[in-house]
C-alpha cells in the first residue's frame, strides 16, 4: 500500500483524502493518494521543510514530481504565490547542484557549504516560500554528497524541498520529515546511461558541453589541472552554469584564467567569445605571481581627473587602498591614509582629494596635491561633523557637492547652495554614485534592489533605472566617450553596464561574488571580487 507518513522527528496533521483527491487531476495513472499527500504537505504550515518521494525503480517517482513542478499554484488571498522549481540531479555533482540552486534562489555560493549561509543571510526579496522538486537523488555523480548538501538546506527558513529517490539508498537528514512511499509494484527499469564527458583539456570542447556535465568531471576527477582550465572552471563555475552558449562561457572562462595557464588557452578561449559584447583587457587573480594580483576587493573607485585620470583606486578589507592603472593593471603605488579598520566607500574628487567612509560610517578626507578652495573644505567640514552624529551608508562626490546615502533609504546631496534630498528607496541605501555631465546627476542603489536617478533640486525620476529581486551591492557612474555609463552589481552576482541617456545594456558576471564595480574614463567596466579582478571593455553595437 503507498503511504504518506512523517518522520519519528516530527509529525503532520492528516490530509481529507477528499481535499486531496479533488486536485490531482492530470497526474500519472495510479498515484493520486501520493500526489494528494504531497499537495497536503504543501498546504500545511506545520509540515516538516523536507518530504522525501520514495519507492522502486518504476513507481512513477519522477513523474509525479514532474506533475508537481506543472501543477499551477494561486497565490491566496494576502499570500504570495509559491514558486515550484525543478531540478534533475541525474549525473551531476555536489558542487554542480550548488551553483544551480545558488543562481535559482538568486545567491552566490562557491562550495556547497556556503549555499546554506547565503541562503540563512540572503535580503533578496523572494515572494513567499520557494519548493525546491529534485529528482533522480539516487543517480547523481555523487549522491551522498548531495544528500548532505540537500538536508542542509531542509533547515533553511522559506524554503522547502521534494527530493526523490529509490529504495535503499541514502536520503538527506533533517530534524522532521516527511516520507512520500510509492512501494507498489513496478516493471524493469532500465537507467540511463551517462553522457560521455568532454575532453576536458579541449576550451572549445568544455565550451560547448553542458556546464553541468563540465563541473561533474572537473569535481570527481583526478587533480590534473588540464592547462589551467580547472582552476578556472572551479573559480567562475556558478557563472558559467547560468552563462548564454558557447560564446558567453568562453569570455568567463577567458576572465577567470590565471597567470599559470597554458598560453594557447586564452587566443582559443578569445576566438569562441567574439560574439560576446565584452573584451577582456586584462584580469588578476588570486595567486597570481606576474603581474601580481592586488588582493581580495572590498571597494573601487576611478580618478576623476588631471595627470592621474587613468588611475583605478582599490580597497581592501584591511583599509590598504592601492592605486593601479587602468590599461594594465600595474601598481602605481598605494593612498596615504590614516583610516583605522575597513573602508566602505571611497569618492575621488576633481582637485585630487579623495573622500573616504570607514565601517561605521564617517566621513575621512585625504588631500591631494593641489591646494582645495576654501568652501570646499568647509563643506566637507560640515558633512563630516554631520556624518558623526548620523552614521553614513553610502559616499560620492561631485564638483561641490558630497553625497550621502542612509539606512532609511534617503540619499542627501550636501553642496555649497544647500543640502537637497530624496527618499529614493525601501531600506538601506547600499551604494551613491555621481555623474559630472552635461545635466549631473545623482545614481542610487538599495538593499530593495532598485536603482534610481535623481537630480539634486528635482524630483527623483519615478522609474527605476534598473532592479532586480536582490541587493544592489556595489555602484559606479562615469562621463565616457559616448555618454555617461553607470555600472551596478548585484548581491546574486549579476553586473550590469548600463548608458542612463540610452542605448545598449550589457551584463556580466564573473562567478564569485561581487564586491565593487568601477566605470573607467574610457568607458571600460572593472570589476572586483575576493577572488579577483577583472577589466572588460564592452564590444559591438
């Protein structure tokens, strides 16, 4: 008889069998008490966050989630709609299911031990819970791993996972659960067979293959690093599983290369990317020895003018900002400062000086060599004094003007003709950027995941400039050779370059989670992760 019981752990109020039975309409032949238990489990709040879909070969285990994953939900007066995801985990490693529930869930996870904090420590807006349907547990490259992966996730609030399996074979652990048995009697089987793995040493080859099936050889394989392309592929993986074709994998794998590869990978991987509407200039990565990378980013910025204008200034998290520049990456030393502890924003300036706001939110001015005109030192004066007794979240600077975001989601404009402002977001403001153009303007950023134009005296442009349902992270607009570029990155690791006036957007992500983005004065896009850093120039029309 099929059975739909909980845990020992646990336990769940029984489901009308006439409620249940009343929805199941277009479910495979013979398993409706099943599929009327896992609609109960889905309606009940009390239930166990995992449910486990058990029973032989044959016993319609995949089909039944199929007919989950299509079953339309309807959000419920004052509840937000459930999102069903499904996911096969036939052939696919632990690292493999990681990256594609890190960029379903909208997160960034590296390991598979970092998607359960992402997830516990994520603010991207998710409507209501999300129901994760895997199937196919006991045919993955490596089921006891990902067994471990997935009952970790079962202890994640908002979230709640299906995963089937076969009889017998070890299934995710969590404090309560729901089991789903269909150990009716069913035919032979006969399993799929594995699709052969690319030449894994061949760029064009791991280009043109299933990421997934790309990351399962490169997890469970042996340590030969395949001219460099593991490395690469390990570092970036979670961008290259959501990368668009041949093409966009080859321009993230060319990013991600470090100095050690083999030097025919990167003219082959340049080749496959020439559709992409990005050109590598130059990337640094950790352990890179020639040249040298500059360490973990935690923030970035571009001179805005002078005989330093090609300059790219980057922080760290120890406060050290150094100063590269932009056609190479080469070090051109580092900015004197006094600065205690980890910066969070920086804003160079015209004359030279550079505005910085350290992690609880001060304002700190480092001078440059040209002599600043005295309002302009009083006007940092008075923001100063301002941001000691209420703490900045976000810093830029334009010609005399200082601007400053707040946790309530207000951005100030502090000029010499008066303080302007604008209730630009819901929730923290993460990140300001200004634009000295033909008409300034002011570019906002918010934990609500909007971005936002304004112009000082006016009112805030009602229409977002860009959002998404995640963070904005980092935030960087500059005057380039065709217009105005502003460059935004998200807490799920998408980047986007985008001309306010009009025109072509282009995206990008480089895999780890991004940290800072700059526009430089050539219009290139830099970005900077703990990983590594990267410059792209966009390319086509």
């Amino acid at each position: 008889m099929p059975s739909a019981t909980p845990s020992p752990a646990g336990g769940r109020r029984p489901l009308p069998p006439a409620l249940g039975l009343a929805r199941t309409r277009g479910i495979p032949g013979g398993t409706e008490p099943e599929a009327a238990a896992l609609l109960g489990w889905l309606t009940d709040p009390e239930a166990p966050r995992l449910c486990l879909v058990t029973g032989a070969p044959g016993s319609g285990k995949s089909a039944l989630l199929g007919w989950l994953a299509a079953h339309g939900t309807r959000a419920r007066r004052g509840r937000a709609r459930t999102e069903r995801v499904l996911v096969p985990l036939a052939g696919q490693s632990a690292l493999g299911v990681a990256w594609t529930l890190a960029n379903r869930l909208g997160v960034v996870a590296r390991t598979p031990a970092d998607l359960g904090h992402a997830l516990a420590t994520s603010e991207a807006r998710r409507a209501g819970r999300t129901v994760l349907l895997l199937t196919d547990l006991h045919a993955a490259a490596e089921p006891d791993a990902v067994a471990e992966l997935l009952g970790g996730l079962a202890e994640v609030g908002r979230i709640r996972l299906v995963v089937e399996a076969r009889t017998g074979v070890r299934t995710p652990r969590a404090a309560r659960t729901t089991v789903v048995d269909l150990d009716g009697d069913a035919g032979p089987v006969t399993p799929p067979s594995a699709p052969p793995l690319p030449d894994l040493s061949d760029p064009v080859a791991v280009c043109a293959a299933d990421p997934l099936l790309v990351t399962t050889g490169y997890a469970t394989a042996s340590a030969d690093d395949h001219g460099g392309l593991r490395d690469a592929w390990l570092r970036a993986g979670q961008a290259l599983c959501a990368a668009d074709g041949p093409a966009g994998r080859a321009l993230v794998l060319l990013t991600a290369l470090g100095d050690g590869a083999d030097p025919r990978l990167r003219p082959a991987l340049a080749e496959q990317a020439a559709p992409a509407p990005w050109r590598v200039r130059w990337a640094r990565h950790r352990g890179d020895v020639s040249p040298p990378w500059p360490g973990p980013v935690a923030v970035l910025g571009a001179t805005a003018g002078g005989p330093s204008a090609d300059l790219v200034l980057v922080g760290d998290r120890t406060g050290t900002v150094r100063l590269l520049r932009e056609a190479d990456a080469s070090g051109e030393g580092r900015l004197a400062h006094r600065v205690q502890g980890r910066i969070t924003a920086l804003a160079p300036t015209a004359d030279g000086t550079v505005l910085l706001l350290d992690e609880r939110g001060r304002l700190h001015t480092v001078r440059g060599t040209a002599p600043r005109p005295p309002y302009l030192e009083r006007l940092t004066e008075a923001v100063s004094t301002t941001l000691s007794r209420h703490p900045g979240t976000a810093l830029a600077a334009i010609a005399g003007s200082v601007v400053v975001g707040d946790r309530l989601g207000s951005v100030h404009a502090f000029g010499v003709n008066g303080l302007h402002q604008a209730a630009s977001h819901s929730g923290r403001v993460t990140a300001v950027t200004a634009v000295e153009s033909g008409t300034p303007f002011v570019c906002s950023g918010g934990a609500d995941g909007t971005v936002r134009l304004w112009t000082p005296g006016r009112a805030p442009v009602p229409e977002p400039l860009a959002e998404r349902p995640a963070p904005v992270v980092a935030l960087h607009a500059a005057p380039a050779p065709g217009g105005p570029l502003v460059a935004v990155a998200w807490a799920d690791g998408r980047v986007e370059l985008i001309p306010p006036e009009g025109g072509r957007r282009r995206a990008f992500r480089p895999g780890p989670g991004v940290r800072a983005v700059a526009v430089t004065a050539t219009g290139a896009l830099v970005v900077g992760t703990d990983e590594s850093l990267v410059c792209l120039e966009p390319h086509g029309g």
